[in-house]
C-alpha cells in the first residue's frame, strides 16, 4: 500500500471529482485515489462539498440561451419566407428592402411607383384634393426629380394600402418604411419655397392626424400657415400687392403655366386653411390665417378641374375680428362676393348670410362643387367657435347676455340659409347626383356633419345649461331637439357612408370629431 495513505484523513476528505462523476466509490488516497489511478487520470479533491442547488450563474445563462429562440425563429422564418418570394420579383424587392441597406427610399417607390399612385388617388386624394391626377401622372414619368418629395409623402400616406402579390405588406416593414420617408419628407419639405413641398407636409400632416399623433401635425401646420402666407397663396394672383420691406420683395412662386396649374394652387391653399380651422376648433386656438391675410376665390368643382374646363368662382367672406364681435351685427357681412371691393370687411348692400335671399350683387355659386361647401362648413364651425363659445359674457349684465343671446339668433339663421340653399343633389351628400347617382361624395359627406355639429356646438349650452344660465329665460326644449336632431342625422349619415365604401378606404379625422361630438349629445339625451 501507498505510505501516503492516512485511514485517520479519509473521513475528512471528501470523494475525488472524478469518482463523483463516475459515481464510483473513491477510497480518497492521496495524490490519487484508487481509481484515478487506475484510470491515470487527474485526481482532484475540492476543498469542501459543493451546495446543492445550480451553481452560481446558471439561471443567467439559461436566461440568455432561451432568448436566443425567438431570434434564431425570426431568423429562420425570414429565410423561409425569403424562398418563397423568390417566385415574385415585384415582391421580393419591396419587402426586402430593409436588407438591402445601399437601396434609398426612392428606390424602393420606384419599383411599385403606379401602384403607389393609383393608392394615394383612391384612399387618400379624396379627402384632401389638391393634386391633378392627370397632370401629376405626366409629371411623376417625365419629371420625377421635382415631384420626388410628393412621392415620398404619398407613399407615408398610402404604403399601407398596397398589395403587391395580393397580400398586405406587413405592419412592421410599413411603420419602418413610413417613418424613414416621413423624416426625409420633413427634412426635403422645409428646405425650400415650392408648391410641393406644401403638398407633401399636407399629406403628411393629415396622415398624422389620422393615424392620432396629433402632437405631430401641430408643429407641419402652423409652418404651413406662415408659409401660404410668405409664398402669397392666401390671395389672387390679380390681388397681390407689394408691401414695403426692408429687402427688394421676390417672387417665390413663377407665375402659373396653366389653369390647372392656377386651380391647384388655389386648392393647396383651401387645404390648409382647412388644417387652421380644424386644429382651431379642435384646441381651441386662434386661427391663424384671417381676414388680413385671405383674399381667396373658393376652389371650382372637381369635375371641371379634372377636364381642365376653366370657370370662375366667387370670393370667400372670411370675417374680421373686429367686425364680427359680439355686440356688433353679422347680418351683413358676405359669406361670398364678387371682387375685393366687396370683401367681408366691408358693409354688404345686401341681406345675403351665406346663401341668403338673391339679389342683384349675389354671386354665381354654380362653378363650386363638394370641395368649396367643406371649405364653407368648416368656417362656420369656426366662427361659432370663434364668435361664440369662446366669447368671454358677464351673465350678470342684462346688455352683454342680450348681445351674447342675439349672436346666437344670428348664427343660427346663418346655418339654416347654408342648408336651405345648398344645391338638392348635396343635401343628400350627393346620392342625388347624375355623375355619380348612389355614391355619397367624401367631401360633402363630412361638409353636412360638420354642419350638423355647428349646429350643436352652438345650441348645446342652450339646451343643456348650466348653473351660469339658471337666472335666464332660454329655448332650452327647442335647443335640445336641435341637438338631437343633427346627432342623429350625423350618425345615420356616417353610418350610410361606411356601409357604402370598402372597409379598408380610410375616413377623414374631422368625421370622426362629427361622430364624436353627436355621441356625446345621445348621452347628455338619455344621460
């Protein structure tokens, strides 16, 4: 036997790691035991048993191990999916593009650059019409490098309705790709005075409005605001006058090679002025664009601008503040005249509130289309907005609840001329029309909502008042049949309009503040 061996040490050394993982009986010799040494292996005793349990580290370890699965599956289905589009060239190359990083943006449009218009012209043109089909076709072929930045904002706005093999394009490769283009929008957009860049930050502001980031669209449209103004789009051509400067005043804009080309400027602006008025009523803001700053005739209708059949419309009356305060008469400020002369700043001859009673200097309203009535409804809603909700009244003072009560009277009459006198084929939002009999035009559908909300915007403090009004005499009753009233023709006619029009077309987020503001009248009703 080994002199080494010490029977008295045995007990206090425990067995050998070798012996431990062959779960061999160790007779604990030193250097080796037994079996080590029969296996001339290494023989190594540790200084004290380990703790049962996992060791230190494992559960980490294990940790990252389990979250490498979801990656090598990820991995292994992009390879599989990767095979399949193989068979589709058109396919392979837009949904692959993130993995083709010397690919650009433009590349990348380029490939699906019909499919790409034909989207934004179906699903979003229609809500925001400022772009001649026919004339941006050309464009995009011949001229492309001047369009590029609408083509961008085109494809934040209707990426989402392609479908290249028949399938929707997946929701991840759209956000990633939208969010890209829409900073190099933003980036391209607001390097320059170009009608094009307008017409890109418009669609990217109502892109933004309609998928809720509106924190987003508030910064695109005040820029928007000012910029109208600097390029001198807020007034006619004919009306531009130079205003004295520091600098020699240039022309940021060359004059227009078309009528088509005229119209669209016309509608670039209307747009906007739309996204004042609407951010306005929505936050409660000032507006931005007033009478100072618009000198505009109303846009023609969409028909003739597409055929390229010039006509001439009316100016609209945009109210000055000054003139439109609350102890003074709106009776006779124009919602429509025919030259600057007789602008909304001045005193109208006639009794005419919007579409009032035809006199001799009542304009010709038959060029305008569903397009000018949006433009009409929304200013109404602001002026209500504007001119009567936020009109601080000491209810206290018999002479300011009198004004603040004729105010009312007076907007109230305005809303009923505006629908009294609307053509019969948009009462209807246009189902009565012989272009297009049974088809609800988007614009007129959200121009009657909007008015159906003035409409209870304006009568809802009657109808429903509170502890402030508990001392006066109102139409409470009268008011709240108003309200309901236009609620429900609000619902029923969104209602029509979506069981009328495919459920992946997108809906105008002004609509959706109709349906909203008639909802909150079925509760304050039955509440």
């Amino acid at each position: 036997m080994d002199t080494a061996y010490d029977p008295s040490s045995e007990a206090e050394l425990p067995s050998c790691s070798g012996c431990r993982k062959r779960k061999l009986k160790c007779s604990r010799q030193k250097p080796a035991c037994s079996n080590c040494e029969r296996l001339q292996t290494t023989c190594v005793y540790e200084g004290r048993r380990a703790k049962p349990g996992l060791k230190s580290g494992a559960v980490e370890g294990l940790n990252q191990r389990l979250g490498m699965v979801p990656m090598l599956m990820l991995r292994s289905w992009l390879t599989e999916r990767q095979k399949r589009q193989e068979t589709s060239r058109k396919r392979r190359r837009y949904e692959t593009s993130e993995e083709e990083p010397r690919r650009g943006e433009y590349d990348v449009i380029d490939e699906v650059l019909d499919d790409l218009i034909d989207a934004y012209f179906s699903h979003v043109q229609p809500w925001i019409p400022m772009i001649n089909m026919r004339d941006f076709r050309t464009r995009a072929h011949d001229n492309r490098d001047q369009v590029k930045v609408i083509l961008q904002a085109m494809a934040v706005a209707a990426l989402r309705y392609l479908e290249p093999d028949g399938e929707p394009l997946s929701a991840e490769f759209v956000k990633n790709e939208t969010c890209k283009l829409r900073r190099t929008v933003l980036l391209d957009a607001l390097d320059g005075l170009t009608v094009e860049n307008l017409q890109a930050l418009i669609i990217i502001a109502f892109t933004d409005i309609g998928d809720g980031n509106l924190d987003k669209a508030w910064p695109i449209i005040g820029s928007l605001t000012r910029t109208v103004e600097y390029m001198e789009l807020s007034v006619e051509a004919e009306d531009r006058h130079q205003r004295p400067a520091v600098l020699p005043p240039t022309a940021c804009l060359p004059p227009p090679l078309k009528w088509v080309e005229e119209e669209e400027r016309r509608r670039v602006f209307w747009n906007i002025f739309i996204l004042d008025r609407f951010s306005s009523v929505v936050k409660g803001w000032n507006t931005s664009l007033t009478a100072a700053d618009v000198c505009r005739r109303l846009p023609i209708c969409g028909g003739k601008w597409f055929e390229d059949e010039p006509a001439v419309t009316p100016y609209f009356g945009i109210w000055d503040r000054s003139r439109a305060k609350i102890g003074n008469s709106i009776t006779f400020l124009p919602g429509h005249y025919p030259s600057p002369s007789h602008s909304a700043g001045a005193e109208a001859t006639d009794t005419e509130s919007s579409h009032g009673p035809k006199t001799s200097s009542t304009v010709d309203m038959s060029m305008v289309g569903a397009f000018a009535y949006y433009v009409e409804s929304i200013e109404s809603l602001s002026q209500i907005t504007t001119y009567f909700l936020q009109t601080r009244i000491d209810f206290n003072n018999r002479q300011e609840v009198s004004s603040w009560l004729t105010r009312f009277k007076e907007l109230d009459l305005r809303l009923v001329h505006w629908k009294m006198y609307l053509p019969q084929q948009w009462k209807d939002s246009g189902i009565s029309r012989e272009a297009m009999p049974g088809v609800m035009d988007p614009n007129m559908t959200v121009a009657n909502a909007t008015h159906n909300i003035s409409l209870i915007l304006l009568h809802q403090r009657i109808a429903y008042p509170d502890a402030e009004l508990s001392g006066i005499r109102l139409p409470s009753l009268c008011s709240a049949d108003t309200c309901y009233n236009a609620a429900m023709e609000t619902a029923n006619m969104t209602t029509k309009y979506l069981e009328g029009s495919s459920s992946n077309l997108p809906v105008s987020p002004q609509l959706g503040i109709c349906a909203f503001v008639s909802g909150r009248v079925f509760l304050d009703d039955f509440g």
